[in-house]
C-alpha cells in the first residue's frame, strides 16, 4: 500500500526533459497549497535527474505565486555536476505562471562522514501522549489548512495558547511530527517537514496567513525512523516581516534539518 | 575621494543588457575571492537593473567555482516584477566558468513599516578600544588572507584563543566591524559584511579554508552610521558540513541583516 505523501509527490519524466506533477488539493493551507509540499515535489524531480546524488543538501526556494491543486511542470537546469556534489537550478511552473523558482545542491548523505559534533539543543517536548495533537485543533484553523490532516502533530501544551487566544508572545512553537500514515521520514519528506507547522507568528497573536518570500533548508542526515520533533522560531520580526527558523530532531536525537525562511507579517489579526 | 569597497564593487551595463565588473585582487582569501564581496558585486548590478528596488532583502548564492582576480560578467534575468519586491535569477561568470548562481528578491527598505519587535539579543562586546584588532592577527593568517587589510575588526578578546593556539571551542566568533576607509554600511555592503569575519571554525581549532556551498543572507534595515557588530555562530558541526549564522547589528542597536551558510569543514588542521 503506498503511503499518500509518495504518490502526491511522485512525478513523471516529460519528453523534454521536464517533469510532470500532479498537485493534491490536500496540501492547501490559507490561499495555496503548502510551501514544503512543493518543495518536496521538486525534491524528488531532482532525485530522478540526479540519481547518483539523491539527496538534497540545501535547496532555496523563491515563492513567486500560488500554486493551485492540478498539473504542475518541473523544469530542471544542471547547473553544475561533479565531484561529490550537483548543482541544479529549478522552476516549478503551472502553464505560463512560475509558481517557485529555486536552486538545490545534492548529494549522497550516505557518504558523509559520520563525526557529530551538534551544540545545537534538542527541544525539550513532554511525552507525546502529554501534548496536544492537531485533531484538537479549532474548526476555523482546520478549515484554511486541509494539509493539516495529513499530519499527526503533538504539540507542546505550553505553547498552544494561540489556539484559546492567549498565545505565549515567545515566538516558539514546537511538536512531535509524523505522517498520518506512519510514512517514516527521509530527506524528502523533511523538504515538507521544515515548512508544515503552524507559522510562528500564530504564538505572537497573528493567526493570519503568513507569505514566504523566501525558504532555504539544509538537509543534514538521513533522519532515523520515527517521531520527529520540529521547532520554529522567529527573533527578528519587523519591518512587516519575519524571520522563521525550523529545526528538525530524528527519533535519534540528530538534528537532520534545518530551515529559515523569509516570509511577510500576516496583515490580518483575527479577532479574539 | 570614493571609497575602495564602491569603485571595487562597481558595474557598468554591457551592450547585452549584462553588467560587467572587475574583481579586484584585495579581496582575495584563501583559493579564491570573499564570497561576500561577490555577492556585493551582484548586489549593484541588480540595484542597477532594479533601479525602483534597490535594496536587496533576500539573496541566495551557491558558489560553483573560485573566483579570481580580474574581469567578470554578472548576467541578471527578471523572474517576476510587480507590486513592491522583484526577483531575479543572476549568474557572475568570468569567461565559460560560472562562478555563483543565485536568486535575489529585491525592494525597498525605507517603505517596509517601522515596527521592530525583535527578541535576539544584540552581541555583547566590551568598548572597540579594549577589543583586539585584526591588524594584530597572527602573518600566516593575513599572508591567505589580504581582504583583511580592507576592514577595520575588533574582535571579542574572549573569542580569539584560536590565534594563539587556544580555541575556546564554543563555535562562537564577534567583532566590531567598519570598512578600513570608513566607508559607511549600506545594504549592499551588508551583502559583504555577513561574510567577512574568518569562518567560525577557526574558534573550533580547525583553522583552514572552509568552501562555501551555499549562503543566503537577509537584509532588513538600511543600517546606521558607524560600528557594526557581526557576530558568527554554528551550532550543527556534522557529517563533514556546518552551518554557520552571521548576524549583523548596527550602531543604533537594530538586527539590519541575518545570513545562513552551508559550508564544509576546513580539511587540514594546522599543526599547533
């Protein structure tokens, strides 16, 4: 039995070079489908056109119109290949309209060397079965973000104010993650991973739409298999924009992901 | 009398709608040009381009090749263009070699909003004058390192046990910052300023030549006269790789650029 995060990411090789998609209405959130779905799409076409390098290292991707639910097309550029590494630039297109352009490195992960010396901090979460899971969240948050049911989220239930309209002001918000499936994590789905919960910014009281502009991740480690733990965090918000860093932890306890994206202030603040 | 940084970053439109540049031999480090003064480079040929746009707030450059001294191209196409920030996909190639390719959303800095709610906490340094200035770095370091002549750096005296031997281990390195001529900071300045400290490693005890992969920097504010505090940090050492952060404070206590780097591990360890 497939799990749905492979077959509504997989794609297919064009006649000229590019790759077909199909884009599933489940990964919307807010006015379009999700940033890091996206982003896992275009992660496997470079898998296919890079098949001695299969996994991303860092990928930047520039967010340049929403995408739709329906037939997408990746086009791919190889930028540079040699050595251990591959560098591609990416246009993910919907007919004439660029919905992400981005440029990937990839590589084999396998072949790094094994050396941990990680000072970054795991995010202390509570139990799993002691933190709040998405199906709780509320109706009008579900009813924007369908992605949201294709995650089993346990969130840490110090952080989870926004959704009773007391949030923390701290700027953090942190979760065990799986695939509702049980779809085990590898470094595609950590492509989705970085992008999929909640913008921070619903823990400083804005629980609006918040548009990136911008979202590099560096893909560190096949992670093990398992709950993730995921933290973000914002500490520069100003301007109309934010910063927003997304850790990922492996069941290991290796840090395997990590993101920052640039992304605009929701203009909206929902009445409470 | 125009500042060195400006007469060595300057363009000038080539009939083909590129901008052509000459990379001056002062910012050599290591095998190869800064790549912070390349992405400068890129910065005004993209203020030229975008003349109503002229701050960079976003730019991500994977670096393919080793820039040397001398004449280079900088090849900009217009990926979207509309409402209050632009983006753009740019090449800097000297002859068939490229050396960067790199997206860039641009706008414009003083119409963004004056709000400013940021939690990071600005770098502590003791007063400039009871930091250690990097005319005292050690000659083998300066010897691999001319760009060093082009800045005026205070380092943190907690911070700079590596120049003796003596690394503090911590993955931490903080410096006043200003250019040697007293140039003032501006945002495409910045775009140098995030990589101009020596790479964070060398307070790790592995002082040697750490390649950068990829580095997107952030630009927030059009930053104030006077002293910046750039500060370094890595906090996932692994598998070869580290990520390394810059954050850039200005004179008026504001966060105005933050970047994230992929880079690998400097390969040889200089004997103590």
């Amino acid at each position: 039995m497939p799990h749905e995060f492979d077959t509504q990411t997989e794609v297919s090789r064009n006649a000229d070079g590019s790759y077909a998609a199909e884009l599933w209405p489940g990964w919307l959130v807010g006015g379009g489908l999700n940033g890091g779905y996206l982003l896992a799409v275009i992660g496997n076409a470079l898998r296919r056109r890079l098949p001695d390098k299969p996994d991303p290292l860092v990928v930047s991707a520039y967010y340049l119109s929403a995408s739709t639910p329906g037939p997408a097309t990746v086009a791919i550029d190889v930028r540079r290949e040699g050595g251990s590494v591959a560098t591609a630039s990416v246009d993910l297109h919907q007919g004439d309209d660029v919905r992400i352009t981005a440029l990937a490195t990839y590589g084999d992960l396998a072949t790094l060397g094994d050396d941990v010396l990680t000072t970054a901090e795991e995010p202390e979460l509570p139990p799993v079965e002691d933190c709040v899971p998405n199906s709780m969240a509320p109706p009008e948050v579900r009813a924007i973000a369908p992605l949201m049911d294709r995650f089993d989220m346990r969130f840490h239930p110090d952080q989870v104010g926004w959704t009773v309209g007391a949030p923390s002001g701290k700027g953090v918000l942190s979760a065990w993650f799986r695939l509702v499936d049980g779809r085990e994590p590898d470094p595609i789905s950590l492509l989705m991973v970085v992008d999929a919960l909640p913008p921070v910014t619903f823990d400083l009281g804005m629980p609006g739409w918040a548009p990136t502009l911008e979202l590099t991740a560096h893909v560190r480690a096949r992670p093990a298999p398992g709950w993730l733990k995921v933290r973000h965090a914002t500490r520069n918000m100003a301007g109309g924009m934010f910063e927003e860093d997304c850790e990922v932890w492996d069941s290991a306890g290796r840090l395997v992901a990590q993101s920052r994206q640039l992304a605009r202030q929701p203009r909206a603040v929902v009445a409470r």
